[in-house]
C-alpha cells in the first residue's frame, strides 16, 4: 500500500497528515460513519459529513472538535484532495476518496446497495484502488427489498394482537431504517428502547420520515403490566433476557439482521422469528460495486475478507488483497 497505509493507530494518509477511521485517537481522524467499530473517542479533531454532525456529537460528545462537510464537497489537506460519498449504509455514512497526484483511493467503510427511505443512497465513485468491506462476502447472503421485509415485519406485528411483538434491532441505523420503512404501511406509533429514542430523534431531525415513536420508559395514562398487547416494541440486542424484558407479558420476539440468513442463527440467539435485513452489500452488491468503480486494486477488510479476495483473483481477474483492520461489520455495540 502507498497512498494509504496500515499503522498500528489504523489506516493513514501520510500525504495527507489524517487517519481514516482510527481505532486509536489521533491528531486529525476522517470518519465514514458514526458506529462505534468506525468513530472512537480521543481525536484532536474530527472531519465527517454534516449529516452525521448530531449522532456523533451523541455518540463521542458535544465538545468533540468536528468540521461537517457535504457531500462531494473536496478539501484540501496537505498534497491531497478529499472529499466525502454517500455510502448508504446510515443516515451520514460517506465513502471517503482521496485524491494525491492522480492517483485516487476510495475508502468506503461500510455500505450497502438496496434502497433505503433514512439515508441517502450508495454513490459509485471510480477509482485506482478500492478498500471494500466484506461483512456478508459469501454467495449465500442475499437481500430482499427493505419494503418487503418491512411488510413481513407489519404481517407479523398485526397476527398477534395478544401480545406485544419485540422486534430486536441495532439501535443506530437499523432501527430508524424500519421506521422509515414500516410508513408505507402504518401510521401508528411505535414504542422504543430507551437506546434507540434518542438516536431516532436525530434522525427526524434531518428531516427523515418515520411512524411516530414512544419511549417505553415514558409514562403513559394507564400503563400497565399487559397494556403492551397488540404493539410493536423496537430494542437493540443487549436488551433481549435482560431485565428490561420483564415489564412484556408472554412477548413474541424477532431479530432484524443479515445474520438471519444463515439457517439456526435465530434458534441459536434465542428469537422465534428471524427478519432478513442489513444495513451492508449482499454478495452480488459487493461484487457489482467492485466492479463499477473499476479498481485495478481491491483491498478487502472485515468480515469474509480471505473468501473474497480470492474470488477477485479468480473471477475478476482484480487485484485483490485481504486487509486486516479492527472493524467488525454489523454490530452496534
């Protein structure tokens, strides 16, 4: 690697003077994303997109010193041209493309392919050399629409009217996508974990439609042990068994994630029905990205790096190489 290099802090321009999602703080950190695997706490300062402004001002605090950018806007930092893409991943996720001397990089942290109403959708970007995700780099992940799994998940909330419907979702991107998702189908309310409320406003507040929402911490007239029967109830992972769960009488639960596409992951995480959604590329969404970027070099981080790197070589005849980087994919910690 020449243009962008693997140190110990992470990936790092040195043309440029900055680290691209740094897994240690840093002088001068460019973020994709604010997931907590791609923005860490203890920079000097911070350069990510204007969108993303809020959530990460929740997420590493309101005193972080932090330049919003827009989309496609270039700057200059040291001998190189930056600028920031949509990567449709979440509301704000930019692939970051760094241009020095014509050569151009495109980092893209994570991104996905499929139509998504709560963030802006994925932006080819050409390129010389193209650093990929590969969190679901195997043929057998393949995603339907978000509007026909948002109609299965409406489905399965309206067949049981007994109980209340506990659909387990990460609480940053995913949850607020289902949101988005669900108005095509429903004006009612939705009640929320605590953990999700707060990053769901942020979301509103770029202007993103969603059903209503209640925090099922808030008091409500008449709130009782059962008056959960017949809602739908959105939470992130940790809260699942935990004692949070104690104030649902007999739930039917659900998890929304890529990870339900591999046959027993819902029986092993304990939930009765499994939702096939994800914020990141399928199979086919990675490959078709790689190859209209038209990269002669694909570096290939987190998740089935080794599996697609070797199909690139094989199949595409690309230059592809895994790269080892502290990122995990699809977990909202």
């Amino acid at each position: 690697m020449a243009l962008i290099t693997l140190r110990p802090e992470g990936l790092y321009c040195e043309a440029g003077d900055f680290f691209i999602d740094p897994w240690r703080p840093v002088e001068q950190a460019l973020i994709t994303h604010a997931h907590a695997d791609h923005a860490r706490s203890g920079s000097q300062q911070y350069l990510a997109t204007q969108i993303s402004e809020g959530i990460l001002r929740k997420r590493l605090g309101p005193a972080i010193s932090l330049r919003g950018v827009e989309y496609g806007e270039r700057v200059r930092l040291g001998d190189t041209w930056v600028s920031f893409h949509s990567a449709g991943h979440v509301l704000g996720s930019a692939q970051i493309r760094v241009e020095h001397k014509g050569e151009v990089w495109v980092v893209s942290g994570d991104y996905k392919r499929c139509a998504d109403p709560s963030c802006a959708p994925f932006e080819v970007v050409p390129c010389d050399v193209f650093v990929t995700e590969a969190t679901f780099g195997l043929p057998v992940y393949h995603w339907q629409s978000g509007e026909a799994i948002a109609h299965q998940i409406y489905q399965w909330w309206q067949g049981d009217k007994e109980r209340a419907s506990l659909l387990f979702c990460y609480a940053f991107g995913k949850a607020q996508r289902i949101l988005s998702e669900l108005t095509r189908f429903t004006e009612r309310p939705v009640y929320v974990h605590g953990a999700i409320q707060g990053l769901t406003e942020s979301y509103r507040q770029a202007g993103v439609a969603m059903v209503p929402t209640i925090p099922t911490a808030a008091p409500v007239d008449n709130l009782t042990y059962a008056s959960y029967a017949g809602e739908l109830v959105l939470a992130p992972p940790a809260a699942h068994r935990s004692s949070w769960m104690k104030r649902f009488r007999h739930p039917q639960t659900a998890f929304a994630s890529g990870w339900m596409a591999v046959r027993g992951a819902r029986r092993r995480r304990g939930y009765e029905r499994g939702f096939v959604l994800s914020d990141h590329a399928d199979w086919s969404g990675l490959i078709d990205t790689i190859h209209q970027t038209q990269a002669r070099q694909v570096y290939v981080t987190h998740g089935q790096s080794d599996a697609l790197a070797r199909y690139l070589q094989a199949f595409l005849q690309v230059a592809g190489q895994p790269l080892e980087t502290q990122f995990d994919g699809e977990d909202d910690h």
